[in-house]
C-alpha cells in the first residue's frame, strides 16, 4: 500500500525568521508552502491547492484579515481552514479574527505541540466534510440520473414505434456511461480480477444500486452479476420493465469501452417481479 500524500500547508508572514520557524515544526509532517505577503498569499493558495493557511496579521499592502475574507469568498476556497498567527492577543483582534472567517488563533510564538494539535484538529474537519460534498454530490447525481430515466424515457416511449424506443435505448446508456465512467473504466484496471465485471457493478451501485460479480462455476469464460437493489428504484423499474434494458444496454457498453466481446443473458430482473436481478455474461472468442 503506498503510503497517503502528505497535507499542504501554506505559511504565510513576511518575516522570514517566523516562516523557517513553523516549517522546521511541520515539516516532518506536512508539505509546506510560503508566501510573504497577502497578494502571493491568494496566488499560492490557487496554485498550491494547500489543505490549510497559517496566517499572520500584521503584513504590508493586505493584512492577514483581508487575505482571510478572500479566501473565505471563494467558491472553491470558503472551507479551507485560515488560522490566524499573530503577536495580537486581545479581543478585538480576535473578534476582528473571527468576523473574516478564521478558523482558530495561535498566539506568537508558537507551541509546536499546540500548532501540530490544533492543526490535525482542522485537517480532521476539512476531511470529514469533504467526505460529506462527496457523498452529497453523488446523491444528487444518481438523483438526476433516475429522474430522467424514470421519467422522461418511459412518457417518449408511449409515442414513439419499436424501432425508435431501441435507439433511444441505446442513446441513454451510452449517455450513462460516458458521463459515470470517464475515468472509473481507465483507473487501476490492472488491478482487478475481472475488469468489466468490477466496472459493470460500480457503474449500477454509483446509481444507488446493489450488484456485485460473481464467477461463474462451470466454466472461466462466464461470470454472473447479480443485484438486489435496484439502480433505477424497484417501483419505477416494475412499473417499466423497459428500464431493465438500460441495466443490460450499460453492460454492453462498458464491454465496448473495456474491449470485451461478450455475450449477455437476462435471466431475472426486480422489474419483471423477480427478487433479484441476474445477467449472466460469458466472453467470446
């Protein structure tokens, strides 16, 4: 297992002495950046990408309050922990602190157990609420895959003749799938047993369904992928059993895109009643 990137810390003071300082603390333990001034500061923080900003206050031109604010505007940077390191410790200036959005004080000079603590403190934050956008990001995205695929589909497909509903078919699963698996089916595919089938389930369970691949035991040509949560949701795919194609059209997408020639067998689906859903796919040639 490689070992996890180092988090960024970007140290920002115009006195050279205090920047040596904190990153003879840190650096250890983190990357660290620096900047000298408030307008590097902002360019740093848009390059560097750092996890956290240790800030002085008392800088020429843009003092750290300023540089703060800014960094709390952006739409990309608002949830990037500041914490402020300043030689200022009364409460206005912590009240000055607060109200540009900084995350906490460290008072000049610094502990270094204190600056190590209170930053894990921060990182441990940043991370649990980048889990959280994550997850709700990939809600609202299975979200708006179901609502036009439950909805839109099923209203075209009433108008339209058989030739037509087959195309149109074939339209959203390509959509689906190059829209969800951009990168997913060209990362680490060296790494898996069974690509398409590891691909195939990610692909379902990124919808909010529940598959997963299993061998098949008569012969190393097949395998099974086998669902018991319904990517599309189980009463809209019962009520149109078509959305189970879309389920099968994927699988013979992500087979085009991973160079797999395969042969696909619908053998159960929650959408024609069925308790689970079973493709079972055997590789040609």
């Amino acid at each position: 297992m490689p070992d996890e990137p180092k988090s960024k810390v970007l140290i920002v003071d115009d006195e050279p002495m205090n920047v040596e300082l904190l990153q003879a603390y840190l650096g250890s333990e983190y990357v660290t950046v620096s900047a000298s001034n408030g307008k590097e500061a902002l360019e740093k923080v848009n390059e560097e990408k750092p996890d956290i900003v240790l800030l002085d206050i008392m800088m020429p031109e843009m003092n750290g309050y300023e540089v703060c604010k800014l960094i709390k505007k952006g739409e990309v940077t608002k949830f990037l922990p500041v914490v402020m390191v300043t030689a200022l410790s009364n409460r206005e200036d912590r009240i000055k602190g607060v109200e540009a959005g900084a995350d906490d004080f460290l008072i000049k000079p610094v502990d270094k157990v204190e600056l190590s603590a209170r930053i894990r403190s921060l990182l441990r934050i940043k991370h649990l609420h980048s889990s959280l956008q994550q997850e709700k990001d990939k809600l609202e995205m299975q979200n708006r895959v179901r609502s036009v695929l439950t909805r839109i589909i099923p209203t075209l497909f009433k108008t339209v003749p058989l030739e037509q509903k087959n195309m149109i078919i074939h339209q959203m699963t390509y959509m689906v799938v190059e829209s969800m698996l951009e990168d997913l089916v060209d990362k680490d595919l060296n790494t898996k047993n069974n690509p398409l089938g590891e691909s195939c389930c990610m692909l379902m369970n990124q919808l909010g369904g529940s598959f997963e691949f299993k061998p098949s035991p008569q012969d190393n040509a097949s395998f099974y992928l086998k669902g018991t949560k319904c990517p599309w949701g189980a009463q809209e795919a019962q009520l149109n059993p078509i959305l189970c194609n879309l389920t099968r059209g994927a699988f013979a997408r992500l087979a085009e895109r991973i160079d797999d020639e395969v042969a696909i067998e619908v053998l159960s689906t929650m959408g024609n009643g069925d308790e689970e859903c079973i493709f079972k796919l055997s590789k040609q040639g």
